[in-house]
C-alpha cells in the first residue's frame, strides 16, 4: 500500500544566506569533496534558488584540526591548568634559597675586603 522511500545519504552541505546551513541530498554536486563529521560531503550555496559550488582556498595556514582545537579548547584547558607538579616548585623555592645564599655570601665578601 505504501512505498517505502529510499533513503537517500545527504551527500552535501548547503549553505543558505537565508535558512543557515544544513546537510542536503543534491543529485549533481559539482566541486571538492570535505569532510564533515565523519562523512565526506560537497560544499554548496544556495543563491537565488541556484546551487552553486563553494571553493575554499588550496593552500589554507592551519590545519583544520588545529583550528578545531583552538575554538574547542576547553576540556584540554581544564587538565592543563588542573595539574601542578609539586616536585618541580619545591626545586623552585630551594633554587630561590640557594641562589639568595650565594648573593648574600657575595655581599659579605665584598664588604669584608674594603
């Protein structure tokens, strides 16, 4: 009685000025391929009910999973700034004691001389 629809796999990525941007099923998508998720997808606008292809720069400065990261930094920021080496920071204050000692014993030998 009723047909089932096939599925079809949106296979690209339609950027509206309009509606914002959604994944779509196009018959014909012209241009490169990126990936979106885990899908590769065609990149595409929708200008005055035309689908026309998007091209992106060859050569861009970042990686694309750089600039994910530096967007998305926020479960990396809360281990990074969480741990502290107490190890590393006792050295420290010891260095500190040290080096004060050294420039004090300067200090007096300096003195004692004149």
């Amino acid at each position: 009685m009723f047909k089932k629809k096939s599925k079809e796999k949106f296979n690209t990525l339609v950027l509206d000025p309009v509606k914002g941007f959604a994944l779509e099923y196009v018959d014909k998508p012209e241009g490169r391929q990126w990936h979106y998720g885990r899908q590769l997808v065609y990149l595409m606008q929708r200008c005055n009910g035309t689908m026309t292809s998007v091209e992106l720069p060859p050569k861009m400065g970042e990686t694309p999973e750089k600039l994910y990261r530096a967007l998305f930094w926020e479960k990396e920021a809360e281990i990074l700034f969480t741990l502290r080496n107490t190890m590393l920071e006792k050295l420290k204050v010891l260095g500190m004691y040290a080096l004060i000692g050294i420039l004090l014993l300067f200090i007096f030998l300096i003195f004692s001389s004149l």
